[in-house]
C-alpha cells in the first residue's frame, strides 16, 4: 500500500475507486464490451459521473481543486483493475493545464461540456524531437504517436516542442487531424498515432515572454505528474500480479504440499515483495515531496518511475513463473496485468532512458542528489 | 513536529556540519578507527549523537525523524557516522527497550559518547544462521554468571568495552527458550579477543572466547531465559534502524565517486550505471522514511525490517559494483596514477559490500522471513 503523509484524501479515494471497479468491472455488459474493443462507453461514464475527473479541477470550476497526492489513491486502484481511460489525460494534465492557463475560456468550455480530452506529448513515447508537433504558419504540423485512448477521444491536448514547450488544444473531428489505430497486446490501453497536417488549434497561453516560461512551466510539471502517476499505476497492476501469484502459491499443490512451501518459490516471491514495497516507498516519497522546488519533484518522480520501469515488468514475469503454464494461456487472465505494466514501462521512459537522464545530468554538472 | 520546526532543525544541522570540519579518513584501519572515535566524541559534545533518546540518561529527547535529519545532512555534507554503531543502532535499542532504571543509569550515557564502545555477541562457529543452536553457555553461580564458549564474527570486538553475549542460561529448554542475553565487559578476567584478516585487509572483525567469565547478575538484560525476544529486537533494529545509517554511509561513497568520475573523461555508458546506482539509493531513501514511521509506531521487529536489510545489501552490492566496473581491466590492481577514482578503495568498499548479504542474518534467511511473515507462506519445518 502507499500511504501518503500530506493527504487525508488519498487513502478514501483509492478505497472508493476500488469499490466502484469492483461493481462495475463485474458487470457482464462491460466485460463483454471490454473483452471485445478494450473500451466501455459506461464504465468511463460511471467513472466521469463518480467525480474522479473533478478531484484536481480548480474549484471556480466545479472542482475540489486538491492535488496529486489526493488523486493519486484512485491511479492504484485504476492500476489494480486494469480500469481503460484516459484518467491522466482527464483528471490530471487537463485540470494542471486549464489552472495556469492564460488563454483558459476554449479549455474551460470542453471541461463544462464534458468533452473526452487525450494528452498528445511526443515526450511520452520518447519520440524522435524533429517528428513532434510543430506551428508553422500558424497551423499545427507533425505527429505524436502512442497516444493512449487516441481513438476515443473528442480533443487532444498537444504539446508543441518548439522553440520553446507549450500547450495547445485541437479538436479530433477537424480537418488535418487524422488519427491510426495501433494494434495492441494491452487490454486496458488503446493506442493511436496522431497526425496533423496544417490543422487549426487553440493556444492555451499568450505568445508573450512571460508567457512562453509559464508554459514550458507547465509542460513539465505535467511530464513529472505523468512519470509519478503511471508509477502509482505501476505499483497497483503489479501489486495485483503479486498478490496473485502469493495466493495461487498457497493453493496449487504438488509433491503433496503448496508449492509456497517450497524454498526457491518463496525466495521468489519474496525478492517479488521486497522489489514491490521499494516501488511503493518510491511512489510514497514522489507524492510527499511534490510540493517541494521543481528540481526535487522532478527527481523524486523520475525515480519513482525508474523503479516503476523495472519493479512492474520484474513482478509481472515472476508472477507468470510462479502461476506456471496456466499463466501462458490467453484464458487465464494474469498476461492482462503483464502486458499491461509493459504498455506502462516504457511510457515517459523506462527504467535503462532514465538512467541515462539522471546520469548525464549528474556526471555533467553539480545536481542537487538528495 | 511540525515541518517548519523539522526544516529549522534541519538547516542548524546544515550550518553546524558546514562550519565543522568532518575529519578525513585514512585509509590505514587503526589511524581510521582513531579518527571515527574523536569525530563521535565531538558529535556528542555539540548534540548530535543520541537524537532520539531520552534526555534524563544524555540524548536530546528530538524525534526520529530529527535524527534521520542528521543522518541525511551528514551524508549531504560527505560526513562520517559516529564510531559506536553497534552500540547507536543494534543493542542501544534493546538496552532502552528492556533495560532496568539502574542498567540505564549506568550503560547509557556512555553509549551515548562513545566513552564505551559495544560490540554483539550472537554469532557462533556452529551458530550461523541457525542462531538459537548457540552453545555457549552461562550458569547461575549465586549472584553471578559463568560464561563459557566462544562468538565468531563480532563485529568491532578489539575495540569494544562492552559486548551484548546471547548465551545458554537453561539447557534443558528447548533451543530459543533457554537463552539469555548478558551484557559483559570486554575486560572481564577470562574474555580473550582475536581479530581476524578479512578479504579486505582490515581486521574489523573477531573471535571472541570466553573461559569462566564472571558477570554480575545485574547486567542480565531481560528475563533470565527470556534472551530470544530481545535478541529478535536487536536484530530488527539491525536490520532497519542500522539501514539508515548505512544508507548516508553509501550516499557519502556515491558523492565521492560521482566527484572522481566529473574530473576524469567518461562516456555514456558511465552515465547510465551512475544513474542506476542512483536510482537505488534514491529507492532506499525511499524505504528508510517508511523504517522511520515503523519505529515511531513501535512496530520493531517486523518482518518489513528484512525487506529494508535486503534493498540495503543489493543496494550497496549494486553500487560498489558499478565502482568496480569502472576500474575496468585494473579491478584487482588498481592504477594510482592518471586516474581520478581511487581505486584502493573502490575494491575496499567492493569485498566489504559482500558481508552486506551475510551479516544480521543472511540474504537468504530474510528471504524467508518475508515469505512466511509477510506473505503468509506455509512454513516448511
């Protein structure tokens, strides 16, 4: 479990998310709506009418305007039953973006009219820089692939990489906005590439100096939020896989006795758990320290998501190795959970990208460490 | 505590270690001990050693968390820890825990400013890992034990003047049942301490045999037979308390490391294993705030303080490795010359960090602790 010292919030929503996916991921039509396309127009509305969108949209807006450790209780458990949305896009990037946006009214009207919103951050699938989004005449060129929930959405919330990082909101259904599906091994995550070709945009800041700051500000703020919530994503799918795999070690029997009686299964659980409480202490010190200076945000997030990377994809194959052949088979559901993580592990960079990152920046230069 | 009172806490402790001097470190084993003592002693005298413990027996009576504070600050400012480890993080603990009123008039404040340095008397030639098989033994001769046998792997024992003994008071109990924990001084008529060589060449550890000790009934910590419990509490603070200290201790080594590597060239592929290692420590950073929010809440011993012992070992194993690679064809015959890594003690650190999976218990004996305490694994005995 993370616990999260600054919030009083996290611990009920992640309760309450869980009850919610509990009932509705049970329900035979989603299920089947699920099993068939990955994507359930009432499970995404149970979860838009249970408020989970509003939790970080500023208050003048109809929001609870809280934060990120608040919010991030309901990324566990939305990793934890492999719930398909676009819950970053929603209830995190949309609310950063529209409470420091200067140009906020065409943001403010999608969010008032319930429009279904995905983040489009090349960033995101460390896409080569030159491909990224682009204004050129006042029109928007280029392309961001892996863009989760692609295909469902009504607007994308795109980041435009030059000269300097901004935000700018484009409408799915205009002219020079044209969307491929990716086929995917995740259940829980539809991906698309989006393409525009000269499409029209709203900014969402002024093209001003100070301006210019305050969204590169934001972009980042937004990329640290990513790296952490996914990790809270992470350390909910894997803990499932765990939990797992420890119950089936209880119950599978052979040579007469569980086979969680046996030393090298339980090392191997054991090394499983102790890797799982690291990434959960991870997550815990990137939501505490979020409200510190931007450098030790970024670096508590990065980390986290590092450890992410790595502790998601570690359990996930444990988890399959302890299960046996059953876990091979696409009738039992455990490969969901791993595959899942994999979508996850390499999204705003995996655990060998970062290292790099972190790196670079430590052998190049004097880098706050700890 | 409030954070603001923590974060004022934290820039005296800032400010302090700026304006003192942390001694450097020879590496020569007996120069290094002497300059780890003076450096605990002035610790002491300025208020910083005994944190946490109570203020009527000498510690300032702050919180943990005021304690981790200065162990991340003296990491930050590349300080050494205070000598007395053992005494600070392992039997302290157990000595607050359990400890008389007169015990802890008399042992305390000596802990405390390493005037009395203490060793831990639990491993044996046939007791490793299955410690409650320990033989050594003590017998109740009026108001005095005799101790009889010999500990393996004692950690620090030539220079210590106190060592906590798990010795058999009841052989007729069964193994853990009839344990004691006595607490003996090293000058005692009849204790003998013989260091022994490691691979790294220093001789930190010892044997230690013990031939008609006397030790007054007074210094049994505990109930008489009731010495298992408290020596699972000394090893849970082992294996939790002591991770913290051990943490800054690797943070101190990574710092050093990453200043040699930005003087010299490096190509990427530094980078990346620096920023792995990295990465780890910043993962048992992460762990040791939750070790802190156990010991506050009086869960010690729990079988999370062997999840923390097992991170801290693959954590230091991870980073003296790395050291190591950067060595390249040189990692047993270090250069001394056109580098600036300092070899010596790369491969120093390197051999120490392979004790890192053995001693407070062994990796595998931890493993095992998770599994059947924490996950609920049938046991197979």
């Amino acid at each position: 479990m993370i616990e999260i010292s600054a919030s009083d919030f996290a611990k009920e929503f992640e309760a309450a998310a869980a009850r919610l996916l509990d009932v509705q991921m049970a329900r035979t039509p989603i299920r089947e709506q699920l099993e068939q396309s990955g994507w359930s127009e009432p499970l995404w509305t149970s979860v838009v009418d249970a408020g989970w969108l509003d939790v970080m949209l500023p208050q003048h807006l109809g929001g609870l305007g809280l934060g990120i450790g608040d919010v991030s209780g309901i990324f566990t458990a939305a990793g934890r039953y492999l719930l398909p949305g676009p819950l970053f896009d929603n209830a995190v990037a949309v609310p950063l973006a529209v409470g420091q946006a200067t140009r906020d009214k065409h943001l403010t009207n999608l969010i008032a009219g319930r429009k279904r919103i995905s983040l489009a951050d090349g960033a995101a699938s460390g896409q080569a820089g030159d491909s990224r989004p682009v204004v050129r005449d006042g029109r928007l060129f280029g392309s961001v692939d892996l863009v989760r929930l692609g295909g469902a959405a009504d607007h994308f919330l795109v980041v435009v990489e030059e000269p300097e990082p901004t935000l700018v909101m484009a409408d799915a259904g205009m002219p020079g906005v044209s969307l491929h599906r990716r086929r995917t091994f995740d259940s829980a995550a539809e991906h698309a590439r989006i393409v525009f070709d000269g499409a029209e945009f709203e900014p969402l800041f002024e093209n001003c100096k100070g301006d210019t700051a305050r969204a590169a500000a934001v972009v980042a703020e937004l990329r640290d939020a990513a790296r952490l919530l996914f990790s809270c994503e992470i350390a909910g799918t894997a803990r499932h896989l765990l939990d797992s795999a420890v119950l089936y070690a209880k119950e599978r029997e052979q040579f007469g006795r569980p086979i969680g009686a046996f030393q090298a299964i339980q090392h191997l659980l054991a090394t499983l758990a102790t890797r799982q409480i690291t990434l959960e202490a991870a997550c815990e010190q990137g939501l505490n320290s979020w409200d510190s200076e931007p450098a030790s945000r970024y670096v508590a997030a990065t980390t986290a998501k590092a450890i992410a990377a790595e502790v998601g994809r570690v359990v996930g194959e444990g988890a399959l190795q302890v299960h046996g052949g059953i876990a091979f088979t696409r009738e039992f559901p455990l490969h969901r959970w791993h595959v899942h993580v994999l979508g996850l592990q390499g999204r705003y960079g995996d655990q060998h990208t970062i290292a790099a990152e972190l790196g670079n920046l430590l052998v190049g230069k004097e880098f706050a460490l700890w | 505590m409030t954070p603001p009172a923590l974060e004022a806490y934290r820039a005296s402790a800032r400010s302090w270690l700026a304006a003192s001097a942390p001694p450097p470190l020879p590496q020569d084993y007996r120069l290094r001990t002497e300059a780890l003592r003076e450096w605990h002693s002035t610790l002491y005298r300025s208020g910083w050693v005994g944190i946490d413990w109570p203020r009527e027996l000498g510690g300032q009576g702050l919180s943990l968390e005021h304690a981790l504070i200065f162990i991340e600050e003296s990491a930050r400012a590349g300080a050494p820890q205070p000598f007395g480890a053992i005494g600070l993080h392992v039997v302290g603990p157990t000595l607050l825990r359990y400890g008389t009123g007169e015990q802890l008039a008399r042992f305390v404040e000596p802990l405390l400013s390493g005037k009395e340095i203490w060793c831990q008397g639990f491993s044996e030639p046939d007791a490793g890992s299955d410690l409650a098989s320990l033989r050594t033994r003590a017998v109740l001769e009026d108001d005095e034990f005799v101790l009889t046998g010999q500990k393996i792997w004692t950690s620090w024992a030539d220079d210590s003047d106190w060592c906590a003994v798990l010795a058999r008071t009841d052989p007729d109990r069964a193994q853990h049942k009839g344990i004691s924990y006595l607490l003996v001084d090293m000058k005692t008529p009849g204790v003998t301490v013989r260091p022994i060589t490691q691979i790294t060449g220093d001789a930190e550890f010892c044997e230690v045999f013990f031939e008609d000790v006397r030790v007054p009934r007074s210094n049994l910590l505990g109930p008489l037979h009731g010495g298992w419990e408290l020596a699972m509490h000394t090893l849970g603070h082992e294996r939790s308390g002591y991770a913290l200290r051990r943490r800054a201790e690797l943070e101190v080594s990574y710092r050093n490391l990453l200043d040699a590597i930005r003087l010299g060239d490096s190509g990427p592929d530094v980078a990346v294993r620096i920023g792995a290692a990295y990465v780890t420590l910043r993962g048992l950073s992460a762990l040791s705030r939750r070790a802190v929010r156990r010991a506050r809440n009086g869960e010690v011993p729990s079988p999370l303080d062997s999840v923390d012992k097992l991170a801290l070992a693959k954590g230091e194993q991870q980073l003296f490795g790395t050291a190591l690679d950067l060595l390249g064809a040189h990692r047993a015959a270090p250069l001394t010359e056109g580098t600036s890594l300092d070899g010596e003690q790369i491969v120093k650190d390197y051999l120490h960090g392979r004790a890192a999976s053995v001693y407070g218990g062994s990796e595998q004996i931890q493993l095992t602790i998770v599994a059947e305490r924490l996950l609920g694994l049938p046991r197979m005995r």
